[in-house]
C-alpha cells in the first residue's frame, strides 16, 4: 500500500511536469527519461561523495571502487545524525533540480526553433543517447552495474516500514507543492497564455507575448521538477543504474497517464497517473496467479496492456477521463464595465470574437477583446 | 532503413517511432527460420520481408489511419507509434519466452550473431550480398518510382495529395503500398543485420537514432536523400569511432551513437530539411570563386617570387 502511494507520489509530479510541458505548453517531451535519470544521476553520484566528504570517510581516492565500504561507513554516521540527512537529502534534490534546469535549458533551444515531429525526433534519440551515455561512464553511477545511495532517511528508524512512511510523507509534501503549483499556473494568466502559445503561436505573439520565453521558461521548470523527481526516487530505493532508465519506464508510462487523464487538466492528469500505478499494482499482484500456466514472463503482457489501452483512448477519447476545461472567464458585462463606456460602444458594433475565451479571459488585458 | 522511414513519414507526416521494431522482426524471422528449422537465415529474407511488410500496413490500416480519421493531432500519432514500439516490445518478449521454452532453445533474449554465413574468398557472404542487395533495392526503387506509372503515381500522391486525387489515381492504395515497402526494407534490414550483428528484443529499437539521423540528414521529404543519409550515416558512424578509438583509446566506442545524433543535430538546427534542400550552387559557387581568388593570388606571389 505505502509503495503504491510512493510510486503514486513519483508518477504524479513527473506527470505533471510533463502536462505543464506537453498539456499545457505544447511541447512535446519525447525525452522525459532524460531528466528524470539526470535528477537520479545527481542524487546517485554527488550525494554520497558529499555525504564522504562532510563526514570525514575515506574514499581512497575511488569513490565508486570502494562503494560498498563507503556506504556502510556513511549508514552507520548518517542513521544518527537526523539533521545532516535531510540537509544532504535537500541538498541533493536542489542540485539536481539545477542540473535538471541547465539541462531544460539546453534542450529548450531545439524545443523552441523546432516543429513537434522533429523535436520528438530529437528528444527521443538524446534520451537514448543519455542513457548509453550513462550505461558507459561508469565513474558517474557505475554504468549498468550501479552503484548504492546513502541510506539518507536512516534516522527514521531500522523498521522498513517506517522508513517507509517517512519517505511517503516527503514524497507527499513535494507532490502536493508540485500539484499545487501546477494548478496555480492553470488558473494563473500565465496558463492562458500557455495555452494560447500552444494553440496560436502567432496570434499571441500578435498580443505581445513573447512565446519564446514562455517555452523556454516551462521547459526548465518541468525539467527541474521532473530531476527533483527523479533524484527522490534514487534516496529512497538505496541505488541506482543505468539500465531503468529506459524509455518505457519514464517516457511511455508517463504518456500514458497523461493520456489516460486527460492533457492539460491536473486532476485529470493526477486521476490518470492514480490509475496508472494502481493497475500496475493490481496487475503485478495478479500475475503470479497465472504465471505458471503461460509460457512467457506476464510482464510483457503488461505492455501489450498499456500500449493497447493507450491507443484506445487516443482513438475513443482522445481528451482522456477528464478533459481540457475551457478557461474560466468573466462574464461579458464584467469586462464591458471594466473597458468603461467608450470600448462598450465599439463592441457593440459587432461582437466577432473567434476565440471568446481567450479573448476575454485576460482581465490583465482589456484591450485584447476588440482586436480578435 | 532510412528510405522506409522517409517513405512513411511521406504519406502520414508522423515519425514513425515503431519503426526499429520491424527490424526486429526482421531479426527474429532469420533467428528463427536458422534455430528452429535448421534452414539457412538467407532464405528467411523474403519471408522477413513479407512480415515486415504485411505488419507494417496492418499497423498503418489498424491505428495510424483509423486515429487520423478520428481528427488526432500530430503530438497523439507519435504517442500511437511509440505505443505500438512498446507493444512490440512485449510482443518479441512473449514470443522469444515461447520459442525459449517450446524448443528449448537457448539465449532468445539476446542472440550473438548467427554462425550460418558462408564464405566466399575468405570474406564472409554478408559482404558481398548486403551491397548487392542495397544497390538492387535502391535501383529497383529508382525504377519503379520513376519509369511504372504506379510508381510515378504514388510519388504524386505522396507529394501532392489533394492533386493526385484529382487526377484519379487511388492515394489510399498508393500509401498502403509505401507502407508495405517501408516495413519490408527494415525487416530485410533486420534478417541481414544478425549475422553479423548481435540481436534481442529491443536492439531494433535501439537503432532508432541512426535511423532517425540517416532520414533527417537526407530529408525526410526525399527518399534519395534517406538513402543518401542512410549511407553518410553508416559509414561516418564507424570511420569517426574507428578514428576515435585510434585517438582517444577504445572507451569512445561506447559512445558510437553520439556521432549519428551529433549529425542529426548539427542537421536539424542547421537545415532542418536536410541535405536534399540544400541550394549546393549557392555553396559551391563561392567556394569555387574563393578557390580561384586563392589560385590568382599565388599565381601572382610566383611570379613576384619569379621576379616578373
């Protein structure tokens, strides 16, 4: 039940990293494995070495040679010492969402010259190419072997439960802000005005926003989320490698709970990831019913699943569970008294708004109504 | 490979993400057709092809046009792909498990190259039939697009749509055809390439950078270009990490498929269209002028030199 809600915790902020991208921005992040790995990468390789350093535990000049003895110096510090661990734990999620940003940052530059089919190109094979990269340079996170992580969360007490709830409870304040967040800006002027750069590009840089910074600034962000994200993930299973980061696990899975939710929509997205990792749960429970009467591994049977399923809502309900909602704007009237009498006057003259919702749903910005 | 990709991408506009797959299918057929029935994986090439094919125009039939239809965006028919690249995943897996454990067969996951080449002046056969085969594909390809009329007609249709309907030819059709090609050509890729190479599962899929870099290099509008691409990609790929593990020491090869995703970046941020669309006069013009400004000059420095 707890790893449910941990994994539920994890999918939900990366998902709506990606909605804010994706759903929201328009940008389709083919490559989101690549950020997330990066969060764990940082988590992975900078933490420990931190950890070392602050407590004095020799290295021997080769921190991932002599992992397994270093590790069990620094548990045994650590499991003490509350205060030091959850500063290396902040401070590992800091770092890597730092990396995460400069990585955003360094993506955002094709993401904003590029149309969508060939930045998914680009994402795709960059991710790919990260995660070769991460299979071979094994100084980092010690290639496909791995490497352990600092028990950070060692103070909670020996109890694997415990632990467990402990870490539940961070996962749980992060998603909650990350949810939080997310919302702010859907209902915030800033999310109309992503969606109108996603919807028409020109027409709002027609209206004074500049739709290249926007991009870019949502790109960092999202990327930033999603390697805080992914550095969590690393602290609370104890290590990491390179071989699950893969497309699947990170990209497609997350497609898919935004598809299934709904893009665009939080609670949509949030339903969505929910129902993701509980049928995944549920199927990992069920399958070693019948495992022994099919002569292949049911996991496969599980992508078979999901793709399916995927491709089914694409094509029956392609807004997911719960669509995009339109923006909630003000009543006409409300606008009109806000425009005062002159503008009312010329509006009347004939009311031909293409977009009403948009048009009218940036008080911010009166003067945008007649224009449409 | 290339060229199949360009091919789809042609008549639906979508990257084919699954694309890798069918090379994997391709791969799998050979494995097959050499470990279960003991037959010689050459023979299993036309059959590769045929399966390559027909599930390529399911896949094109079965989702991409049906969610077409439906009025998905772009953003969704790449998602549709990447599914089915998933659902391809599970599909070799659960097939591979089988054959495992039906013929007890061995190592169906990850197969080392399949020892079934013959050899011919002390080369192995893969040599001399993979360019034969190449170039018979290309040339057979060249001709039928330009000199059958069914060929001339999906060029048109693919090209121009709205126009080639007006001229009564049957797009469908001619995109369904592109389809089977495509399919084919990377599952012929694939039934060749593990005899020499290792295969498994998702090394299909793996390949999806340099199939990727080899069409945006050459355009993903032309098929010339994707064959051209194809080519520049393939051979860059090896001499630079040929040349790197000769500079830097072997460590570099791991990084082999950075230089296919370098090109493709340089390509896209450069000319996103590739080289097809690339105005060579305007290029090689004032090379050729700036050669013969630096060839007046030193023939003026000789003569000085000269003393004339």
């Amino acid at each position: 039940m707890i790893d449910l809600m941990i994994a539920f915790a994890l999918y939900l902020v990366v998902s709506l990293s990606l909605n804010l991208e994706a759903g929201f921005a328009g940008v389709p992040n083919f490559g989101k494995v690549m950020f997330v790995a990066a969060g764990a990468v940082v988590a992975g390789s900078v933490s420990g070495r931190l950890a070392a350093f602050i407590l004095g535990v020799n290295t021997h000049g080769n921190y991932n040679g002599f992992i397994a003895q270093i590790i069990t110096q620094l548990d045994s510090s650590l499991s003490g010492n509350a205060v030091l661990s959850i500063e290396i734990l902040l401070l590992g999620v800091l770092l890597a969402a730092a990396i995460g940003a400069s990585l955003g940052f360094l993506t955002s530059y094709p993401a904003i010259r590029l149309r969508e089919d060939y930045l998914g190109m680009l994402l795709l094979a960059s991710a790919q190419l990260f995660q070769i990269f991460l299979g071979g340079y094994e100084p980092l996170i010690g290639g496909t072997q791995g490497i352990e992580v600092p028990n950070l969360f060692g103070w909670a007490g020996n109890g694997i439960e415990v632990r467990d709830v402990v870490v539940l409870g961070f996962l749980a304040l992060f998603a909650g802000l990350v949810y939080f967040y997310a919302e702010r800006v859907a209902r915030s002027p800033l999310g109309r005005t992503l969606r109108a750069v996603r919807d028409n590009e020109v027409a709002a840089r027609a209206l004074g926003k500049d739709d290249v910074a926007i991009r870019r600034n949502v790109i960092i962000i999202a990327s930033a989320i999603s390697a805080m994200a992914g550095a969590l993930l690393t602290f609370y299973v104890g290590a990491v490698n390179a071989e699950s980061w893969t497309r699947i696990t990170w990209t497609f899975w997350i497609w898919v709970m935004l598809i299934i939710g709904g893009a665009a929509n939080n609670a949509g997205v949030a339903l969505g990831a929910f129902s993701f990792t509980f049928l995944f749960k549920v199927v990992d429970q069920v399958k070693f019913y019948f495992q022994g009467s099919i002569p292949f591994d049911v996991n496969w049977l599980e992508y078979l699943m999901f793709a399916s399923l995927l491709i089914l809502i694409l094509a029956f309900r392609p807004g997911g569970i719960l669509p995009e909602k339109s923006s909630v704007t003000l009543p006409w009237r409300t606008v009109a008294e806000i425009m005062g009498p002159k503008s009312k006057a010329r509006s009347s003259s004939g009311p031909q708004f293409g977009t009403p919702e948009r048009a009218k749903g940036d008080p911010d910005e009166p003067s945008s109504a007649p224009t449409t | 490979m290339a060229v199949g990709l360009t091919l789809t991408y042609l008549t639906t506009k979508v990257p084919n993400f699954a694309y890798g797959s069918f090379v994997t299918i391709g791969g799998y057929t050979s494995f097959s057709v050499f470990r279960i029935n003991h037959v010689n994986p050459y023979f299993a090439v036309p059959l590769a092809f045929l399966l390559g094919a027909v599930v390529s125009v399911a896949m094109y039939l079965g989702v991409l046009r049906t969610l077409a239809r439906r009025g998905s965006s772009l953003v969704a028919l790449m998602i549709s792909t990447l599914a089915i690249d998933i659902a391809f995943v599970g599909i070799f897996g659960i097939y591979s498990d089988y054959i495992g454990s039906y013929y007890r067969i061995e190592n169906t996951k990850n197969f080392f190259r399949l020892l079934a080449d013959f050899s011919l002046f002390g080369l192995p056969g893969l040599f001399y039939v993979t360019p034969i085969s190449l170039a018979t594909i290309t040339i057979a390809l060249f001709l039928f697009l330009t000199r059958t009329k069914f060929g001339v007609a999906m060029r048109a249709s693919v090209e121009n749509p709205s126009l080639a309907r007006v001229l009564g030819i049957d797009v469908e059709r001619a995109y369904i055809f592109a389809w089977f090609l495509a399919g084919g050509f990377a599952a012929t890729a694939g039934s060749f390439s593990v005899l020499w190479l290792q295969g498994g599962t998702t090394f299909g899929s793996g390949l999806i950078v340099e199939i990727f870099a080899a069409s945006v290099l050459g355009g993903l509008a032309s098929v010339y270009g994707a064959a051209l691409g194809g080519l520049i990609i393939g051979a860059t790929e090896i001499l630079l990490t040929q040349t790197g593990i000769a500079v830097f020491g072997s460590w570099i090869s791991i990084y082999q498929k950075g230089f296919p995703l370098l090109i493709m970046v340089i390509t896209l941020l450069l000319f996103p269209r590739g080289l097809v669309s690339i105005n060579w006069h305007r290029i090689i013009r004032p090379i050729a002028v700036f050669v013969g400004l630096i060839g007046n000059r030193l023939g003026e420095i000789f003569r000085f030199v000269r003393g004339e």
